[in-house]
C-alpha cells in the first residue's frame, strides 16, 4: 500500500468520523435522541463533543501555523473571524435555553471552525455539508416553533404513516418525537446539500434517488420495530431513537463515500469576506433582510395593553371555594377560588354568570371563561358567545379528562367553529409531572415558562384541526384512552401504555383567531387551581394578558408571510452573489437576532404585579424542597395554610428588592446557596419596613443563611435533637400538638426575642421557633428543615393537625402584634 493510499484512506475515516460526530452532536442539540438525553445532558455532550471534533480536526500541523503565525498558507484574517464565529456559538450555547438558538449556534460553530481551518490552508468538504445541513434544519425548526401549522403537519405526517405501518403489524399512533421524522429529515436534508453543493466529485441523480429511499425504508423498518408487542414500554420506545440514527446513518455513509473529495492540502479556493462596493451593499441588504426576516417572525408583541373585565361560568365540576379551616387533606383544597383573588391581584375585574348567557352580559366583557362545562349551551347563547369572539373578545375554556359528568361533549360542541376537541383520554407523561417532558411552541402564552410554572397534571389531550393551532405540546407522553365502564375512577384508563394510543407529542394547549378574538383550550384546569397558583400565576398572567390583546388572525399570518417573503429574499440575494461565503452571515445574523428578540421579549413581558397580601416562597437559592407539587417534600401544605389565613402565595424564581417590597411575608426553607450582601440589606429593609421573614432550616443548612442569622442576632446551634415528640409509640396521643422532624436548638443574643416553642430535655430547655421584633417588622426562626414540607404538615392523603394548628396561632399572633394586617 503506498502513502498515497495510506493517506486517502486516513482522509475517509477522518471524513466519516466527522459526519457521524457531529450529526450525533447536532442530535443532541435538536433533542431527538429519545428521552434519556434532556437539555441539560445534550447540551453537555454536544459541548463536549464540538470540543473534542475541534482538537480532531487541528491537526499538529495545523495548530503550530496557529500559534506561531507561520505565513505558508495562513490568513490572519480567516482566522480571526473563525475565532469569533466560535465564541458567538459557545454564547449562544450557554446564554439560553431555547434549542432555535442552539442549533444556529451550531451553524455558527461549524462556521468557524471551517474558517480556521482554511486560514492553515486545510479544506474539509464534509464540514461545508454539515454546515448547510445544519442551517437548513435549523431554518426549519425556526418556522415549526413559530409557525404552528408547520409543526402540525409533520405531526399529521407522523401519525399518518405510523398508523399505515401499524395496519400491516399492530395498530399504532406515533408522534414525530417517537417516530424519528425529525431524525429523517435530518438526513434527507444532508443527502440533499451533499448532492447539490458545489464542490466535490458529481454523483448519478440516480444514486441520491436511491439514497432517499434507502433512509425511507430504514424509517419503515424502526416504525415496523415500534409495532412490535415486546415494545410496550412508552420511556423505551423514545429511548430507541438512536436506533433511527444509526439506521438512517448508514446509507448517508455509503453515499457520502462516493462524494467525498476531502483534502488537506493548501486550498486554492478564494475565499474572502471583502466584497466589492456593488455587492458590498447587497451583503448589507441581506443582513438587514435576513435580521427583520427572524425578528418578525420571534417577536411576542401581542399582549393586552390594559387590565379588562372578565366573565366566568360557575364550573361544572369544581367551584370557585378556597381553603378553609374544618376540611383538610385532599378535600381541604379547593378549586378555583384562588384563581378569582388573583386576576383581582393582577387588576382584571370579573363576574359570575349564574344565568343564561346573554348579549347584556358579554357586552362590557372582554374574556369569557368556560371551566368544565356539564350543561349544553343553548343555541341562542352559543350564537352570542361566537359573535363576542368574533367582534373580538376573547375566549378560553378549561376541561379535564375522559369526559367526567359530559364536559367532553359540552366543551366539544362549544369549540366545533375553531376545529378543536377534547379527546376521551388522559394525556400522561413519561415522567412524572411532565418533567423534561414538554415542547414549548414560540407563542406569548409560554415565555421563559419553566417546567415547574405551567402545573399541567393528568387532563385530557386535545385535537387540533388547521383552523386551530397547538400551544404547548407533551413531547414524552401519551393518550392513555379513558373506559366508560370505570365510573368509580371517573372513566380513567389503566395509566399505561397500549399500542393505538397516540405516542408522544399530545396536544395540551391549543389555540385560535376567531374573526378579531381569540381562544385559548387547556386539556387540564390543574394549573388554575388553588394548590397551583403559587408556581403557575406568572404562566396565568401570560394566559389571560395574551386574551387581552388585540392582534387579529390576519395581522398573525401577515407576520408569518412577511417574515417567509424576506428569508427567501435574502436566499435570492445570496446566490446571485455565487459567494459561498455569504451563506455564513446566515446563522449568526438568525443567531444575533433570536439574542436580541429574547432580550426584547422579556423587557416586554408583563409582569406581575401584587399587593400587599402577597406571601412569598422563595426558590433562587437552591431551596431543599421539591419544586414539583403533590410529592411529599413540597410546599403545597404550607400553601394550603397560607390560603386559609387569607393570603395569597407566590415562589419567586428571581429573587430582587421590587420583587419582595410589596409582600408581608418572606419565607426560606433551606437555602443551599447564600445571599449577596445587596440581597441581605434588600431582606434587612425588607423586615424594618413591616414584612415577617420567615428562616425554616436546621444545623445541616445554616450556613447558607449565616449571615442574616448574624444580622437579627440569632444561631441555630449543632446539636441535634431529632424528632419532637417522639410519636412512634402512641401517634394520637400528640396529634394537637406541633411535630418536628430533624430539629436543633437556637440561640439568640438579643434580650427582645421570644420563645414561641421548646422542648424540655433532660435537665435543658431549647428553643425550635424564636420570634424577634425588629422594627416594624419581624423574624420567625424554625429550627427544622422539614417542618413545612406535606409529609410532615399537609398533604392529600395526610395531615397533622398540631402543625395546622400552630401555623394559624403564628398568623393570629402576628396579626395581633400588628406585624401582619389583619385578615378577618
């Protein structure tokens, strides 16, 4: 074998490792390698990987021109702007958590790397391919995030082929999350740029036929796997998704051997980002044009310029109560009682129509609220509540699961102009809460919503036809159909899946343009529920201020058809330049103007505004609680409690003076990270001014709150002390009085702090709960990290009724000391 040959073939193998590699990365980043792989853990190893493939491809050779400047076939100027190509993609990695970002960060980065390594003189075809792969799936993804109908029909197509396939083997309905399309459009789209790009050995258009239906029939084969019986599990078959990888990877191999032309010689190609003065001016058009192109498009202007009037329908299953002192424990909750209290928190005003639905009382009305309807609207108020849509008010109905009491064919028959259902099932999740679960569309109603914020639970998924448009998606989960025979279990299905039940990304959220108004459809009222609102009112606010707005379906798809028109402008402009180049301004102008959309949309969002009835939880700084409600060591009991003494309860995610000011009480339960000194002093004057801090931790977390201990003169000491009482031997016996988990002593050092609880032990006495004045306000100190959590406060299933007791002696007390206002 010659060195010629040697090093050819050492050329292929460094090609193929680079095409596998980074379409592994670039997987990860579009999250469509199953389940197992969430945001955290792809951007991780995609990072990790686009490290290792850099050293990979910088060969010693390459690196010592690099560092020393060598001026044989080296351009300072290509290596300069590689440099910053590849510190633009690292930010846009890092700087957000929005995957539109993340995969033209890749562009961007692959961009770079191309230019340093050309600045060395080395030219690698398979990188350009990847490059062009990569911003044509990112330029696709872009518009199925903002242009839903798009995103539903590729969901249309999933479904579609996955049933056709099913039809031969056993019946399946597969979503694109399951099914690997995503994946196949990643490879058709490489076949597609390695055939058509310039440069390289021309292949038969024959060959790239064959290669296409190749990767067809692979995706037939993993659908034909997915049917099979042994494959029940709904976590295993998204985590099969490499399997559709590797399947689709191997034909992609086989064609790019007959393309690859990969050298690494000095390129006699010219490359150069100086333009002469008559395309200068058309490079600067297209920066422009490809800037305005992705701002109209992410851009989330449309929301309610003032507060507006609501009408609500009494609920046909739940009620509008909050809790209440006598009923604890699952039924002590409530339902949407909380939900009235806060749109008056927001500044919206609102009534009950207990009557027929009448032109008198939608006519001042903005918003008309629907919540699981059991009565048929008439066909008189059915008319007027369309013509209110129609002349712009907006609508937003709220349903739940498998029918329960008719609310499926009620809410059915209301949506029937817009073409959206609700489907006789429950949409479940393959992790609990939908965690790592959810798609998020680019809409108004879910910016900067976290997964804890939007309290979806188990309801019903919906069907959206095209007259409609999904908002927020259950990318892991399934329809787990409902069984009219379980009327003791409200119709719920067997809470697993079955082949035919549709596979992942079910429809939670759909919405519409109806003349000049709008609809809103949830799948589940969990989120507006009194034991939700403390983590879902920023993602209630964003709901109700988007129905506020005043943006109609024709300034939507005007938006839609501008933003199109200008991206297929500037593709215009780009090939008439017949500069390769020029196609790199691409992803890091989509890049710069996603940043600065983001920056725009968040100084836009409408932000709550509260009185001072607020409590507020705060979870910025690594609090130990679960921030998933209905687990046994959240917060919800606690809420609950706070509910039933007439607050209303906030966690705040941001922790800041404007954020805290307006509330009368502060609580931390076991922070793990500490507090800025600005963030102490914001606390300090927090207190001076009126407002309770409330510090629930033990010895194991003190230091994390050290120094605001030290400011109010107090200490938790390390001694522990265990439970109090010690209730293992005759529970009933201590059931009214205050119960404690894992407690320590607390030691104060100023003569104005009072014992509010202590145990005797021995011959010594320790305090667990020390109040102390200071100035208007006041500090509580609970010695016990767990004292507030369900299990040991409230939850469904199991309360204690000493701890209940005693938090509403708290609030009494404080009340009378004048450290709260008075509720009664």
């Amino acid at each position: 074998m010659t060195s010629d040959d040697i090093g050819i073939r050492k050329r292929t193998f460094t090609g193929f490792l680079n095409i596998i590699l980074f379409l592994l990365a670039f997987s990860l980043l579009a999250g469509n390698l199953g389940l197992s792989a969430t945001d955290v853990v792809s951007r991780m190893w995609a990072f990790y990987l686009l490290a290792g493939l850099t050293l990979f491809n910088l060969p010693s050779a390459v690196l010592k021109k690099l560092i020393t400047g060598s001026r044989q076939y080296f351009r300072k100027d290509l290596m300069s702007w590689g440099i910053v190509l590849l510190l633009l993609a690292l930010s846009g990695l890092f700087i957000s958590d929005r995957k539109e970002l993340w995969l033209f960060s890749f562009s961007v980065f692959l961009a770079g790397l191309d230019l340093v390594l050309r600045s060395a003189g080395r030219q690698m075809n398979e990188i350009r391919v990847l490059f062009f792969t990569s911003l044509i799936y990112a330029l696709i993804y872009l518009y199925a995030q903002n242009v839903h109908y798009i995103w539903l029909f590729i969901h249309q197509i999933s479904l579609s082929f996955s049933a056709f396939i099913g039809g031969f083997t056993n019946q399946i309905s597969i979503g694109p999350s399951g099914s690997g399309i995503w994946t196949l459009i990643l490879f058709l789209i490489f076949a597609t740029v390695e055939s058509f790009l310039p440069g390289g050995r021309k292949t038969e258009s024959w060959k790239l036929i064959i290669t296409i239906a190749s990767l067809i029939i692979g995706w037939v084969a993993f659908m034909l796997i997915l049917s099979l019986e042994i494959l029940e599990s709904d976590t295993g078959i998204f985590n099969l998704q490499v399997l559709i990888f590797i399947l689709g990877l191997i034909p992609i191999l086989v064609y790019a051997n007959e393309k690859r032309n990969v050298h690494d010689e000095k390129t006699t190609e010219t490359f150069s980002f100086s333009f002469p003065g008559n395309k200068r001016i058309r490079v600067i058009l297209i920066i422009i044009i490809l800037f305005l192109s992705c701002s109209v498009l992410t851009l989330l202007l449309d929301r309610g310029p003032e507060r507006r009037k609501i009408v609500l329908s009494e609920p046909g299953v739940g009620d509008f109560n909050v809790p209440e002192y006598g009923s604890y424990g699952r039924y002590g909750v409530g339902y949407f009682g909380v939900l009235l209290h806060l749109l008056e928190d927001f500044g919206y005003t609102y009534s009950i129509a207990e009557k027929a639905i009448t032109e008198e009382l939608l006519g001042d009305a903005d918003i008309f609220v629907v919540i699981n309807r059991t009565e048929e609207f008439s066909a008189e108020e059915h008319d007027v509540i369309w013509e209110f849509v129609r002349e712009g008010g907006a609508l937003l109905v709220l349903g739940d699961h498998t029918d329960i009491k008719g609310i499926m064919v009620y809410s059915n028959s209301l949506l029937e102009p817009v073409g959206i259902r609700y489907n006789f099932d429950s949409a479940m999740s393959s992790n609990m809460r939908w965690k790592s679960c959810y798609h998020k569309l680019n809409h108004p109603v879910l910016h900067e919503m976290s997964e804890d914020q939007i309290q979806t639970s188990v309801g019903a998924s919906l069907y959206v036809g095209y007259s409609a448009f999904p908002v927020l998606i259950g990318k892991y989960g399934y329809s787990d159909w409902g069984n009219y025979l379980d009327v003791d279990r409200a119709y719920l299905g067997d809470y697993e899946y079955n082949h035919g039940e549709q596979l992942g990304d079910v429809i939670l959220v759909a919405g519409s343009y109806y003349g000049d108004g709008r609809v809103l459809a949830f799948g589940d009222t969990s989120p507006f529920q009194n034991a939700s609102i403390a983590y879902s009112y920023q993602y209630i606010l964003n709901i109700f201020s988007w129905l506020s707005g005043e943006a109609t379906a024709g300034q939507y798809y005007l938006r839609i058809l501008l933003s199109i028109l200008l991206l297929l402008s500037a593709i215009i402009l780009a090939l008439q330049l017949n500069r390769t180049e020029v196609f790199i301004l691409f992803p890091v102008v989509m890049l710069v103007s996603l940043i600065a959309s983001s920056i725009l949309n968040q100084s836009q969002a409408d932000t709550v505004r509260l009185n001072d009835s607020a409590v507020f939880i705060d979870y910025s700084h690594g609090e130990t609680f679960n921030y998933q409600s209905s687990t046994e060591n959240s917060v919800d009991g606690f809420i609950t409690n706070i509910l039933r003494n007439g607050y209303i309860c906030y966690l705040i995610r941001d922790f800041s003076n404007s954020r805290i000011e307006n509330g009368e009480i502060l609580v931390l339960i076991a922070p793990t990270e500490s507090f800025s000194n600005k963030e102490i002093e914001y606390i300090r004057n927090y207190v001076s001014h009126g407002g309770l801090l409330i510090i629930n931790t033990g010895y194991p977390y003190r230091d994390a709150v050290q120094p605001l201990l030290t400011e109010f003169e107090l200490d938790i000491l390390n001694l522990p002390l265990g439970p109090v009482p010690y209730i293992e031997e005759d529970p009933t016996a201590h059931m009214m009085e205050p119960k404690f988990v894992d407690c320590w002593p607390i030691m104060s050092f100023n003569d104005e702090s009072e014992s509010f609880f202590s145990v005797e032990l021995g011959e010594n006495e320790y305090d667990l709960v020390v109040f102390r004045k200071y100035e208007e306000g006041g500090i509580l100190l609970i010695s016990d990290s767990e004292f507030l959590l369900n299990h040991n406060l409230e939850s469904l299933n199991k309360y204690w009724p000493g701890n209940i007791k005693f938090l509403k002696d708290i609030f009494d007390e404080m009340s009378e000391r004048e450290v709260l206002k008075s509720k009664d």
